[in-house]
C-alpha cells in the first residue's frame, strides 16, 4: 500500500512539474496561487533537471540522418561469417531526448527489421539503449559510457534472454567513429570456454543528403 501511495504522489509531482515546464509564466501569476513548500520545490527542481535535454542529447542530435553498410556476423569462432547489406534510418524523439533507429536489410536470407533507441539518463549520467527486431519476440537493454563528445566511441554492456537456454546473457558492445559519417559497432560475446569472441560487426556511413 505505501508503495501505491508513494508511485501516486511521484506521478502527481510529475504533473506538476510538466505543467511548469509549459506553462511557468502563467502559473507564477496566478492570484491565490499557494507557495510550494521547499520539499516540493526541491522536487520540481529534481525533475526538471533530469527531463531537460542537454549537451550529451545534442551530441546524440549529430547522429541523424540516412546510414547504409556491411553487417558481419558469427555463429561461433570457427564458423565462416554471414555478410549482408544493411540500412538505418536515425531521427531524434521526444523533444531531442532520445535517437530512434529504424533498420532494414537482408539477414540469413530473410527480410530483417531492427528498432533501436539510445539515450543519456541525466540522473546517473550513463548511456542506454535497448533493441528488438523481427528475428526475436525479446527486447536487448544495454547501458554504459561514452566520450565526452561523442566523437570517439562508447562501451555497453548488453543483456537479453538467450532462447536456446532462457537465461539472461550478457554481451560487450563497442561503438566507434572514425570519422563524422563512419561508424563501426562490434559485439563480443563470451563462450563456453570463457574466452570473449567478436559475433557481430556493423560498419556503416552516413549518406549525403
């Protein structure tokens, strides 16, 4: 029950912060309008602060646009890797908070459909993204760090449910940029052995507009 309670006011001080952050002119003219208490003043400013788009999700911005390249991927260390064509669509959301990915190709032979998103979480300062596609009914969550300006690269840590066991796995993704409009993602996975091994690597570039 004081979970309820709690989830309720924390979703009431969430309204109320969104009608400031729309309206604060108005509000703060309001006649008869009752002060906040420095409790709800502290909350409105918490929120605020991690609702508001900053430099990190104006980097993330430079990220947009139309990206073409390879996919390579790995059964397993020994087996020959599958090549194929792929294609992304990136745009930002919600008011420039988050990158959406819309990707397309051909994988295995079969029609392939990806939809990523990928943030910066103001409140711990990490990078996010998750991932589905149609070769799955699972979602992948991934979270981790990336350089200041999103020139160099990032490192995630991603996590899904394998469906040969049905445990959660863990990968290592590396995001890098060689140049504005190159980028390269590669997926490292550990195996049986325990030894990391490169299952998946995605080189693409930005086309011009």
């Amino acid at each position: 029950m004081k979970s309820r309670i709690e989830s309720g006011r924390w979703m009431r001080m969430l309204v109320v912060v969104v009608a400031v952050a729309m309206a604060a002119p108005a509000l703060a003219q309001a006649p008869g309008e009752q002060p906040m208490t420095p409790e709800q003043k502290a909350q409105m400013e918490a929120w605020m602060k991690a609702m508001t788009p900053g430099k990190a999700h104006q980097d993330l911005a430079g990220k947009t646009g139309t990206w073409e390249g390879i996919s390579t991927m790995w059964d397993s260390p020994s087996t020959p890797p599958q090549v194929s064509q792929v294609r992304a669509e990136r745009k930002m959301g919600l008011g420039g908070r988050v990158l959406l990915d819309s990707w397309s190709g051909v994988m295995m032979g079969m029609p392939f459909e990806g939809m990523g998103t990928t943030g910066f979480n103001n409140v711990d300062g990490k990078w996010w993204g998750t991932w589905v596609d149609n070769f799955s009914t699972g979602l992948m969550t991934t979270t981790g760090d990336c350089d200041a300006d999103l020139k160099k690269g990032c490192t995630f840590v991603g996590a899904y449910v394998d469906p040969m066991s049905g445990k959660t796995r863990q990968n290592r993704q590396i995001v890098s940029w060689p140049s504005a409009d190159d980028e390269r993602m590669e997926m490292w996975e550990k195996g049986a052995d325990g030894k990391e091994w490169k299952m998946m690597e995605i080189v693409i570039h930005r086309l011009k507009k």
